[in-house]
C-alpha cells in the first residue's frame, strides 16, 4: 500500500463533477475521500439519517470519476509493467526448472533417508522409553530409601532405640516426604510420622517415670554410702590426731628421743569424685545410671519440647524432695532419721552432677532454690525431734550424722552453716541431758560398791581399770593377783566420765565450734563438782559405816584426785587442744567437797573409837606422890590403836591422806587432854601428874616420828604439831617462870596454841605435892614457880 504522502490529493474542484447538484455534504465526502480519511462518521450519519442508499450512490459516483484517472495512470506505468512481466516469466521459466531439481532431489532424498527416519523414530521412542524406565527407577530408588529408613525406624523402636528413630524419621519428613512419587506412601508418611512422635515421646516419658522411681533407691543409697566415707574419712582424721598426740605427749615427756612422721591419707569421698562431680562407674554399684534421664531430656530437645521437659524434670524432682520431707509418725526419728538424711543427701549429690554435667537440663538457680528449700525443712525437722528427746546419746547420735551429712554435702558445695547452727542451738541441752545420764549412773555405780579393794587377776584387768585413767603411781606393772588401795567404784565412775567426755567432744566436734575445750572443759567441771561429788558427798553421809569403809572411801578420793588430771588432759587431747596449755594454771580439786567429807569421815570415826580409849584418862591419879612411869594406860591403848590403824592404813591411803588424817586424830587427842584438865573430871591434880602427862605425850610425838618411814620427816613433825595445845600447857605447867607467858613475844613463840581462859582454869586447879593445898600452905616457904604461877592467874584474871 502507498503511504499517504505518496497519493495525489484530488483538488476540491473537480468534485464538483461529481457531486454536481449536491450538496455540502456531498462535498465533504469527496474530500474526505481523497484525502484518506476516516469515512465512519459519514456512514454512521448516512445510517442515522436513514439514508445510507444516497451515501452508496455517492460513493459508486465517486469511483466512476476516478476511473479515467486511473487509466491514465495505468498507460503512464504500462511499459514498465510490460517488462515486468517479461521478467516474471523469465523468472517462472527458471523457477520450473528449480522444482524439477527439488523434486528429483527430494525423491532420491526420501530414498536414502527412509532408512535412517525409520531408525530415528526407533532411538525416539528408545529414548522415551529409557526416559520413562529412569524416572520410573528413581521413583523407585526413593520409595526403596523411604521403606529402608521405615524399616530401620521400626527396627530402632523395637530395639528402644528412640532417638535412632526420630532421626530417621526426621529425615524422611526433611529430605524425601516432598518428592515422594507415591501418593499412597506419602499419605501414610503423613500419617505415621506425627504417630511415632508421639509414641517415641510418650516412651521417654515412661522411660523417665521409670527413672525417677528408681532413682529414690539410688539416692538414698548413694547418701549413705557418700555419708559412710564420710564417715571413715573421719575415722582415719581421729586415728592420725591420735597418732599426732601420741606423738607430742612422748615429746613433751622426754621419754625417748624420737623422730615420727604424720602420713597424710587420702580422705576423699570414694564416689569416683572429680570436680564435685560422680561418674556413672563409681555409681555402678547402685545403679547410679543417668542414661535414661539424658536420652529423654536429648529426645525432647529433638521433638523441640526442651523448654517443657525442663519444667516437668524440675517440678516431678520438687514433689520427690518434698515427698522425701515426709517424717512417719508412726516409726521413731531415731530410727528414721539415716534414711531421711541419706534420701536428701543422695538427692542433691544427683541433682549436682546432672548440674554439672546435663547440659543445662537444670540451672545453678532452680539447685540453689531447692537446697534453700531442703536446708529449711531439715532445720525445722531437728529443731522439732531435738525439743522432743530427752536422752542424751539419741540426740549424739543424729548430731553425728547430721555432721556427717553436712561434711558430705560440703563437698559439692551446698553450704551447711544453718545445720551447724541448729546443732549447736542445742548444745546446752545436750549436755544437761548427758549429765542427768551420768547421774544416774554414778548413783548406781556407788550404790553396788561393796567398799572394798579391787583384786585384779589378769594385766588386762590392769591394764583396763588402771593405766586407761592412768591411776598407776608407778610405772611399774605389779604382779597378779593384784590388790589394788580402791574399790570398783573408782574405774566404773572413770568410766562414766570418760565417757561424758567422748560424748561431750563428739557433740561439740565438727560444728564449727572454735571453742570446743572451753565448753567441755565447762560441763566436766560441772559433772565433776555437781554429779560426781554430790553423789559421792552423799554415799558418805549416807552409806559409810565403820573405819574400814571411811577409810575405804577416803582412799578413793584420793585415787580420784589423780583421776581428775587424767580426765582434763583426756579432754583436751580429744579437743586438740596442747597438753602444755591444758596445764597451764592451777586448778582446783573438783571433788574437794566428798574429799573433806570422806576424811572428816574417817577422821570422826578414828575420834569416836579414840574417846572410848580417852574415857581411861579418868582412871589417872592426879595427886599421886611420883610420877607414872611408861605412861598411862589410856595413851598405851591410844597407841596401839593408832598404830593398828596406820599399818592397815598405809596399804590403802597415800601418806598425804593418812598424815591429814592423822593430824586430826593427834589434835583432837591433845584437845581430849586439855579438856580433861579442864573439865569437871580433874578437880585438882599435882606436878607429879603433870609429869605423867609429860610422859604421855611423848609417847604420843615418838609415835608421830616412827611415821617417817611412812611420811616424809616433814610430815611427821607436822603431826606433832597436832599435840601443840597439850605440849604448850604441859610445858608452861613445868615451867619455872610461868609468868614468861605474859611476854607477848615468848607467848607467840612457846605458847601461841593455849587459851588463856583454859590456862587460866587449870593453873587453879594445880597443888603442891608436899601439901594438900598449895595456896593454903602456911608458915612454909613460898615455891617460886608456885609465886609465878599466882602472879600469872593474877594477871590473866585482871585481863579477862
């Protein structure tokens, strides 16, 4: 088609031709026409006028005019169209010729190609079928892996093998479910797989309720075997203190020179212990197994249910231990009370190893919160059982063991302070119970004494009545039979206190106690003073008859008095404490009190019999005409009984004892002589006998010095001073100037033990032996020792 530039525009005047008569637009039309443009509007107005006939006419006149114009233009271009012509057929000629050669191409071409199309078809429809058969293979290969991987998850679950199968599982859903080919498979894949899931979670479940069930018993065996290595951890400390002590008592005493060495032993708790921690080996023996805790925990992890595993395992662990709080009325706490505390103990050792090695299952926080709880309950539980006992070696008894659970426990960490405190809240009234025991069992100890001495037939026997309270005065061992100087009351009554203070020491031993000898040494003082010489103070009082059994007594307090030092040395040696610095100070004789009483005893009976011998001083002449020679019969029996007493005595009594003893009996002898003198008995007497009484009491101080054979020389001059009252009035009586006794420094010295009332009324009572009243005698020549003796009463008169 020509573009519009290239047409001939039609001059608006020769329309005129054509439209000859018409109208305006008629005009327009032809214009419109050779101009080219768009005709719709006048068809759609020749339409709506209802006149498209005038508009066809129009048009057809239209083409008639333009018909000579195209003949023009057709004769303008005929030459050229003539050789056009002559060129297509030229060109036709050449195109037969070209499809006469295709034509014969083609032939020979479809028969040589027959072969190779026929072969083509049959490698398309191989290559189809190879197509088909590999996607068909593949198909197959996945469906093979999908029932392979079914297959092992079915063979992992009957085998328990959980997480086996959840990751097989996981894999199908992850890598193969999408491009499974089988849409039967697929379902079932989709349908199984949630299945699995569930049962895989509700057998860990089981598995974990299986768990917690069995890891109750675990716990509380493992609580009791971790307290019993505590246990002899503590033993094997207590041996090696005593091996230590052993050690520096020898080295203190000089015994033998001597070079030791303390071997540490190895205290750890044997639970295959490493960082706080106990391997799975260590537990074997109580099927200390965490596996099925880690498998459930992991299997959760890989359901994506960690979060709710985690706060099911620590609320089902909170009701255990809440349970384990649980104290039967109906079974006694003493009985109990292992298991309570090992139950706990096993507890938390577990709880700290899945801490430590659970991959955060449980956190610091939630074992911090738990131990908070459980530390509470258990003070509350002793602080409730410990108001309710009354025997002292009940509440030892769990003390240790709380220790025990506390050394434990410590051990991973959990802080024990409010345990510590609890036991030492109770301290007092422990002791005040230990000490109510040893009351009762001194009273019956002294209630069986038989008061006499202890025969020990064996070294044993010694060994175990003697040198353990270290009661020897001799290093020595004395042949068997042995005959030892104190009755059975004495080791029974050792025994008893040595035990207060084992007893005493273990309550007051590993509680964190700095002050643990001061305490004991407190309450022994207590045993000693309160129990023990009460008790002893009223076995005198009440149950002591006869001079063998006074002095029975009397020797044991003696014996008790060296027994003492033993049991502050043993108190502070069970404390650590330094023997050096246990003896430091002087102290006093805790059992003072049934000593003097036990002397004052002795010595009041020995009196007694003493006055039915003194009673024969009314049979001395008093105004005999020379004196008796080899002294009266009173001091001879007096004598002879003093000296039956000390030969019997000295087998018994130390010569501390038996000189204190002693001491009394010659004062009061000397006290019965003055008072005879005194006394309404002697209503006069006369030098002569003053003289007799001179010689009795010499006999009296020759029997004070044959005791230093027995007593030291000291001691026996001391008993001597027992007669002091009686030497000093025989002494001033025989004096040649009485009146010496006025001189204030004479009288300290000769006479300081004489009253001067009593001298007073007996110088009355004295006569002249030439007369048969001295102060009467007339005419005769004055006695100058009978002048100074009126001028002394003379004197002692104005005085008074």
């Amino acid at each position: 088609m020509q573009s519009t530039k290239s047409r001939r525009r039609i001059s608006p005047a020769g329309d005129s031709d054509i439209f000859s008569g018409g109208d305006k637009q008629d005009h327009l039309l032809s214009s419109a026409v050779c101009n080219g443009e768009d005709l719709s509007p006048f068809v759609r107005k020749a339409f709506a006028a209802g006149k498209p006939e005038t508009l066809l006419q129009n048009l057809k006149a239209f083409t008639r005019s333009k018909e000579s114009e195209i003949e023009e233009v057709c004769k303008a271009h005929y030459q050229d169209f003539i050789l056009a012509v002559d060129d297509l057929r030229s060109l036709l000629s050449d195109v037969d010729d070209l499809k006469s050669s295709l034509s014969l191409s083609n032939a020979h071409l479809q028969s040589v190609a027959q072969p190779l199309l026929s072969s083509l078809d049959a490698f398309i429809e191989t290559r189809n079928i190879n197509n088909n058969l590999l996607v068909c293979l593949s198909s197959v290969k996945i469906c093979v892996q999908i029932v392979e991987l079914c297959a092992r998850t079915n063979n992992h679950l009957k085998n328990d093998q959980l997480y086996l199968a959840l990751r097989c599982v996981d894999n199908i859903e992850r890598s193969l479910l999408k491009i499974t080919p089988s849409s039967t498979l697929k379902k079932m894949l989709e349908k199984h797989i949630p299945e699995i899931r569930v049962y895989v979670e509700k057998k860990a479940n089981k598995e974990f309720g299986d768990w917690l069930v069995e890891i109750r018993t675990v716990s509380r065996n493992l609580g009791q075997f971790a307290i019993g290595q505590a246990s002899s951890a503590r033993q094997r400390e207590e041996e090696l203190r005593m091996k230590q002590r052993q050690a520096e008592e020898q080295s203190r005493l000089s015994l033998r020179d001597c070079v030791y060495a303390l071997e540490e032993e190895d205290d750890g708790l044997d639970l295959g212990v490493s960082s706080g921690t106990i391997d799975r080996e260590s537990g074997g023996n109580f099927g200390f197994d965490l596996t099925p805790l880690y498998r459930a925990f992991h299997i959760h992890q890989s359901l994506g249910l960690e979060d709710r595993f985690k706060q099911y395992y620590f609320e089902n662990r909170k009701l255990q231990l809440t349970s384990d709080f649980q104290v039967s009325s109906m079974t006694p706490f003493l009985e109990s009370h292992q298991t309570f505390f090992a139950q706990i103990a096993g507890f938390f050792i577990v709880e700290d190893r899945i801490l430590r090695r659970g991959g955060r299952l449980i956190s610091k926080w939630e074992v911090e919160n738990l131990w908070e709880m459980a530390i509470s309950k258990m003070c509350s539980v002793l602080e409730d059982q410990f108001s309710r006992m009354q025997t002292a070696n009940h509440l030892l008894l769990i003390k240790d063991y709380v220790s025990l659970l506390g050394v434990s426990l410590r051990r991973f960490g959990y802080p024990v302070d409010a345990l510590l405190d609890v036991l030492s809240k109770h301290r007092d009234k422990y002791h005040e119970l230990l000490l109510s025991d040893c009351r009762k069992q001194i009273t019956d100890a002294l209630s069986a004494d038989k008061f006499e001495q202890m025969l020990m037939k064996k070294e044993y026997e010694y060994s175990m009545n003697v040198l353990a309270f270290q009661l020897q005065t001799s290093d020595i061992i004395p042949a068997f039979p042995y005959i030892a100087p104190f009755s059975t009351t004495v080791p029974d009554c050792c025994r008893i206190v040595r035990s207060f203070i084992e007893d005493s020491v273990s309550f007051m031993s590993y509680g964190g106690q700095l002050d643990s000898y001061d305490v004991v040494k407190k309450y022994l003082d207590r045993l000693l003073s309160e129990v023990l010489d009460e008790a002893l103070f009223k076995l005198i009082k009440t149950s002591v008859f006869g001079v063998s059994q006074a002095m029975q007594v009397a020797a044991n307090m003696a014996v008790f008095e060296r027994a003492c030092d033993f049991f502050f040395k043993h108190a502070a040696q069970l404390s650590g404490i330094p023997l050096r610095m246990a003896d430091r100070g002087k102290r006093q004789f805790p059992l003072k009190k049934a000593r003097d009483a036990a002397e004052e005893m002795l010595a009041g009976m020995i009196k007694t019999k003493i006055d039915s011998f003194m009673s024969l001083i009314e049979n001395v002449n008093w105004m005999g005409d020379e004196p008796l020679q080899g002294g009266n019969e009173y001091v001879n029996e007096v004598i002879i009984f003093l000296e039956t007493l000390v030969s019997t005595a000295q087998q018994i009594l130390p010569p501390q004892v038996l000189k204190r003893v002693l001491l009394d009996v010659m004062s009061h002898i000397s006290e019965k002589i003055v008072n005879a003198l005194q006394g309404d008995i002697v209503k006069k007497f006369n030098v002569n006998a003053v003289m007799g009484l001179d010689i009795d009491v010499q006999l009296l101080e020759s029997f004070a010095d044959s005791q230093k054979s027995i007593l030291s020389e000291e001691d026996a001059s001391e008993l001597k001073s027992g007669l002091a009252e009686s030497r000093q009035l025989i002494n001033l009586l025989l004096s040649n100037n009485p009146e010496n006794y006025l001189n204030p420094v004479i009288r300290e010295k000769t006479y300081n033990a004489l009253d001067y009332r009593k001298v007073v009324t007996i110088s009355e009572k004295l006569r002249d032996p030439s007369d048969r009243s001295f102060f009467a005698t007339r005419g005769a020549k004055p006695n100058p020792r009978r002048k100074s003796l009126d001028a002394l009463i003379r004197r002692l008169r104005e005085v008074s």
